[in-house]
C-alpha cells in the first residue's frame, strides 16, 4: 500500500523509532498510511480525518486511536474510531466547521440527539475523549471532563443482536424464529440453499454464535455424539471471541440437536471429499481444514506450496472465509425468507 500522509504537521513523540507498528492481532501498517489493516478482516479508514478535524488535531487523534489497535482487539478498535467519527461529523455538522477543539457543550448536544435506542453508542466515544484527555494531547477542552462525568449513559442489553440469526436487526420472536427454521428447511429441500449455507444459518440460529465466531470454526471442533442427562447430543466447540482474546485460544461448547449434527457430519464428509479430489491426501492434516474454507485461496496456494507448508498454514485463519462473508450469507438468507 502507497504510504499517504494525512498531515504534514511535525508528529507527537513516537514511542517507538519508527513509522511502523502493530496491530494486537500482529498485522504490520504504517502509520501515515490512510488505511490501517488491522487483522485478516479489520481496517481502519482514516481519509475522512483530514476534513473532519483541524489539521493541528489529526496527530492528537491518530495518536489516541494508535493505543486502542495495538493494546485493544480489532473489532473494538474499529468500533471506537467509528462512533467518535460519528460524533466528530456531528460537531462538524453543528459548527459548519472542521473540529478544533473538543467541548463540554459538545458532548451534551451530541448525546441529546440520539434516540432513545442509540444513547448507549456515546459510551465508545466517552471513553476514547477521557483517553484523549488522558494522553494529554491538544484537541479537548477542560470542561469535557465534568460533562462525561455527568452523563449517565445506560448500557446496550447484552447479546441482544446475536441471540440468534439475524446480528443485522437484533433477535427473533419465537414466531419468527420457527417461521426462518421452516423456511431455511422449505428452501433446501428446494435447492434453492446449497449444504454449506444450510449449516452456516442453522449453526447461527441454533446457537446465536456471532459470525465472525462461525468463520473460525475448524473440522475439529465438532466433537461428535455425547450424553448428556440421558439425552444424546452433537458437540460443537466453538472459539470465543473477545475484547483480550487471542485467535482460537478460547471456547464455548456448544450441544447440537441430532438433526444438525447429522447435517453437520454430512457437510464434513463433503467437505473432506472435496479436498481429497485435490490430491493431497493422506499428507495433508484435514482435521485443521477450516469449516467454511475460502476455496480460491485453499486452490491457488495448492498449487503454489508443498504439503508441509499447507499444513503449517492451515493452523493459521488463512484459509478461513472472513466473517464478512459469513455475514453477507446470513443477511441474504434471512431477508429472502423474511
């Protein structure tokens, strides 16, 4: 990537003697880059900080911004530069001007006009203005302080938007959840949804699993048929992912109804298959295969690498679809039925 420079104003104190950092996934970016990649699927676009903030501010929150990718996870990250960028074109918005400096009154205008059921995206912002304020660095009034110290923001109601299926519109009655079951299974039969996506929404709807959690599934992590209180269930072990949680280092068993473990063993066995028909068995380890595997990468890289680099790449998110993907898939399927 072309490093751009967003300001050519002297930069604050680098912590470190170079233009180079990382992110707290490992991914390598410069920091005058207008795009910062962040992790496999997470970038941060910074072009919009050259007319949003006064030029003597871009390195103020550059600085700030820096912090939370490299002690914070991606996600988050993205999160917070994406509500303060909200509040920053609020403030633009209101004063016909770039930002120069951060007020009290500000962050009570701002917060005055969100509805009811979006007060609680200012906590991101709070948090990364008493950081700002923290660090020291030019851009916040005094008065900025005792106005978020005055805020009694209510927080969002936990998991609502991944309870089940639908993380785009937040959860599904009992109704309409029996009515996206039955439709998922009417357009299967139908041909109309293909195995892989039939196990991607009935995964997302049997355990409410975000889907960047169901990109990094592995065959592995279906562990097979248990008992459980007498009762015979289909184990899933699904990674965790949270804000100081490394890639697949923690995880969430998960008991499956018979009827999607029998779906889920079917679509491994195709999966497996498939792979066979690449003539890389017996060397290659299929039990590292990705669940959804992002095919062009996992065929071209074949072709490209022998076995014992496959193997040593396929314990690596490489060859994961990104949950972008996963989340596209879920989005289609859900507004055809709906």
């Amino acid at each position: 990537m072309t490093s751009v420079k967003i300001s050519s104003i002297p930069r604050l104190p680098l912590t470190e003697n170079t233009d180079f950092f990382y992110s707290r996934d490992g991914y390598k970016f410069n920091y005058f880059d207008n795009v910062w990649i962040i992790s496999k699927n997470i970038k941060i676009a910074l072009e919009w900080i050259a007319t949003s903030l006064d030029p003597n501010l871009h390195e103020s929150y550059k600085r700030v911004l820096l912090h939370y990718v490299q002690n914070y996870a991606a996600g988050y990250a993205k999160a917070i530069n994406h509500y303060t960028k909200l509040f920053i074109t609020f403030c633009n918005d209101s004063d016909g001007k770039s930002l120069s400096l951060v007020s009290g009154h500000q962050v009570i205008n701002y917060y005055s006009s969100l509805s009811l059921n979006k007060k609680h995206n200012i906590a991101q912002v709070l948090t990364f203005l008493k950081k700002w304020h923290e660090f020291g660095y030019k851009g916040i009034s005094a008065d900025v302080s005792d106005s978020i110290k005055n805020l009694r923001v209510k927080s969002a109601e936990k998991g609502k938007a991944v309870r089940v299926l639908c993380p785009f519109e937040g959860p599904l009655s009992d109704l309409e959840y029996e009515g996206v079951y039955s439709g998922l299974l009417r357009e299967f039969e139908k041909r109309n949804i293909n195995l892989e996506e039939m196990v991607v929404a009935k995964l997302c709807l049997a355990t409410g699993r975000r889907p960047i959690q169901i990109a990094h599934l592995k065959i592995k992590d279906y562990l097979g048929v248990t008992i459980v209180d007498g009762n015979e269930f289909c184990l899933l072990r699904i990674p965790k992912v949270k804000q100081r949680t490394t890639w697949r280092t923690e995880f969430s068993d998960y008991a499956l109804s018979p009827d999607l473990g029998e779906l889920l063993k079917s679509y491994i066995s195709d999966l497996k298959f498939r792979v066979s028909t690449l003539k890389l068995e017996p060397q290659i380890d299929t039990d590292l295969l990705p669940l959804f595997p992002f095919w062009k990468k996992l065929e071209n890289f074949i072709e490209q690498n022998s076995c014992s680099i496959i193997n040593k790449s396929l314990e690596s998110e490489f060859f994961h679809l990104e949950s972008q993907q996963i989340g596209s898939t879920l989005e289609k399927r859900y507004h055809e039925l709906g």
